[in-house]
C-alpha cells in the first residue's frame, strides 16, 4: 500500500501537536506519511534581549538555550507520534526588531492584535523559505491554522501561506485545509473568529478515538518548556484537552467507543472550484 503523505504548517514548536496530535496520530497509525513544518523555529539574532523576551525565558527557565531545547522537544514529540519535522530559520514575533533595532513587540498583548501590514517584510520572509523547503506535489493534504486568537505570527503563517498559493496552480488549491488553534481556541477571547476567520470555509469532521487523545496528550508532556508559560498546570492541559473532545462531539459517533470529532476547515470556493472541474484531483 502506498503510504500518503501529509504537512502541517505549525507558527511555533509546539502549534501543530498541540492542535492536531490526536489527528497526526491517526494518519500516521493508518500508515501515512506525516511532516510537520515549523515557521518560527530559528535563533535570537541579536545579543540581547527585550523586557518580553526575558519574562517568557524566566517561564521556560530553561537559561540561555531556549531555542535549541525548543527544536529538541519538537523532534521527540513529532517521534512520538511517528511524525517528521522541518523547522524553518525565522526567528518568533520576541525575539524580532524594527530597523532602528527597538523591539517589534514590547508587551504581551501587543503579539495578539498586531497590524500586519506592518509584517509585510516577514510574510515575504517566510512565502521564500517554505517555496525553498516546501515541494507541495509531495503531499496529498496541507494543514495550516486559522489564526484563532490572532497571535502575530499564526497570522504570518496563514498569510504567507495563503499569499504563496495564489502565485502557483490551482491544482494546489484543493490540498488546503485549516485547522483550529489550540489552546488559544479556549481561551475564549476571540470570540469573532468563526466569522471572521472561518466564514468562507465549511467543516469536514473527522472521527478520532480515545487511542489518537492519549497519543497528543502524551506528546504534548515532552514539551516541558511549553507546559508552564501555557497551563497552570500539567493537570490544566489534561482538563482542556478532554474539554476539546466535549465540543467536538457529535451525536453521530459513539460515546461508548470515546469517539469524538475533529474539525478542518475547506475553503467554500476551492470546493466549487472543484465541482466545476477546474481543479483536478
């Protein structure tokens, strides 16, 4: 059987498992292919660092090696999985500095309601390392996220992407799906984001199982850096991870079995598109 291959679009080294563990468990326990491609992957370019970025490194408390842990945590939790990773050389929205070097975000809150205009370098940035990383005629399926909670740099990504697409075929169009943005999705601060984010889309559920759970919280234990700066503890992440399955479910699958739904999100106009015989399969 020929194995099929998949490619999540993660913005940080932890996005796509904490999102999608449960889904990359299944295509991989099925005998596909999955590749997990991480955007804001690369090192501090500068020496110092801003009042931010030192905050979040007290959180890590993990010294001077954040980054290299960070890549190291990805790679064993993506094995865990079955998973591959590709970790792209872009440094996050912290670590980043305007021309005349002051920080590009100076306060937490400021990372979720950036103008992106103002981003239009990186966007262009990160649309030139994935068409250098990235052969999509490789993958049967390609996950990116909504933006849910509008952190900059998930923006980024979806952009970037989404900018990228409309300078190749169409025939790519239909491997686009999206996927919602854990935790952030229950935060429940962005509470506009099915019609401003997902309006044009409709839903595809996937059934998922008790074994795919187990599998991402698993996963999701060996980003030990993450835990504390995302949860308040690592009984938190549990609690939310389950509440996940609870607003995913759906009547037509079997509380017995412990089935639940997974979402993605398809593009209404590439489903027609299809329809009309103007993309292929």
């Amino acid at each position: 059987m020929t194995k099929l291959r998949y490619l999540f679009l993660s913005a940080h080294l932890d996005d796509a498992i904490i999102s999608c563990g449960d889904y990359i468990s299944k295509l991989v326990q099925e005998g596909n292919r999955v590749t997990i491609a991480t955007v804001f992957a690369g090192e501090n370019p500068f020496k110092s660092l801003s009042m931010l970025a030192r905050i979040i490194h007290k959180k890590f408390n993990l010294g001077s090696e954040v980054m290299s842990i960070r890549r190291s945590e990805d790679l064993t939790a993506a094995a865990l999985l079955g998973a591959d990773c590709v970790h792209l050389n872009i440094p996050e929205c912290i670590y980043r500095r305007n021309p005349d070097f002051s920080p590009s975000y100076r306060k937490l809150e400021e990372l979720f309601r950036a103008d992106l205009s103002l981003e239009q370098p990186m966007i262009e940035e990160v649309i030139q390392q994935l068409s250098a990383a990235i052969h999509l005629a490789e993958y049967e399926q390609i996950y990116v996220p909504l933006g849910i909670g509008r952190h900059v740099d998930h923006l980024i990504v979806r952009h970037a992407f989404e900018r990228w697409m409309d300078t190749i075929d169409y025939a790519y169009l239909y491997k686009i799906a999206y996927y919602e943005d854990l935790p952030y999705k229950h935060y429940q601060l962005d509470v506009n984001w099915k019609t401003d984010l997902a309006n044009q889309f409709v839903v595809t559920a996937i059934c998922l199982s008790r074994v795919h759970l187990i599998a991402k919280i698993r996963a999701i234990e060996l980003y030990k850096s993450q835990q504390r700066l995302l949860w308040n503890s690592r009984f938190s992440m549990y609690k939310q991870m389950l509440k996940n399955t609870r607003t995913s479910a759906d009547e037509n699958y079997s509380n017995k079995d412990r089935k639940y739904r997974f979402n993605i999100y398809i593009n209404k106009r590439d489903k027609i598109r299809m329809k009309a015989g103007e993309i292929s399969d």
